[in-house]
C-alpha cells in the first residue's frame, strides 16, 4: 500500500492538470495525454519510468523497491475505441515487462 501510494504521488507530480491518471487495476494505472504526440508522451513517460524506479519505501526495517513496465498508444494510430487503446497498452506493457522493464512502445500485433 506504501509503494503504491508513493507512485500515485509520483503520478500527480509528474502529469499536468489538463491529463488524466488513475488506478486502472491491482498495480497497473493509466495515464491520458491529451493534446499530446507521441514524443512528448515517451518524455513523460520516461520521466515516470525513472522517478518510480528511484522510489525507496520504508516498509519495517527495510527499503522497498520496484520497477515499472510502461505501455505507450497514440489515438488514432493504435485504436480508435477505449478498448483498442487499452488493448494496445496492454500489450505494449507486457511487452516490456517482458524484456525486463521499461517502455514499449505499441507498433502493432505484427510489429509495424
């Protein structure tokens, strides 16, 4: 609960007040960039990546810390509906829990 806090923190530092974060499940959130292309969303989102991997929660008498698997989709290019879009960000972070961490970046089921 600790860690997931301090990520939320994190979160709402990091996004401006015309985006939109939250919690989408266990540990999962979601952030929406609206008015933004997809360079300026991988600069938040490694903004993200790095400042939630530096977190050390205090738990006991020991520090946690963790990693975080990030997804980035672009509307239209990636879907046109919610569920594409969640779809495609979905796959694009288990691509990148995959490959150890990170951001991936969604281009597709045949990677174009």
């Amino acid at each position: 609960d600790q860690l997931l806090r301090a990520i939320t923190e994190v979160v709402l530092r990091t996004v401006r007040a015309s985006d939109l974060a939250g919690r989408y499940g266990g540990d999962e959130f979601v952030v929406l960039l609206p008015e933004t292309d997809a360079e300026g969303a991988f600069v938040v989102a490694e903004k993200l990546r790095r400042d939630i991997a530096a977190l050390a929660v205090r738990v006991q008498d020991r520090s946690v810390r963790t990693s975080v698997s990030l997804g980035l989709v672009a509307f239209p290019e990636d879907g046109r509906t919610t569920e594409e879009l969640l779809s495609a960000v979905d796959a694009a972070m288990y691509e990148a829990k995959a490959e150890g961490g990170g951001i991936r970046v969604w281009q597709g089921p045949d990677g174009a």
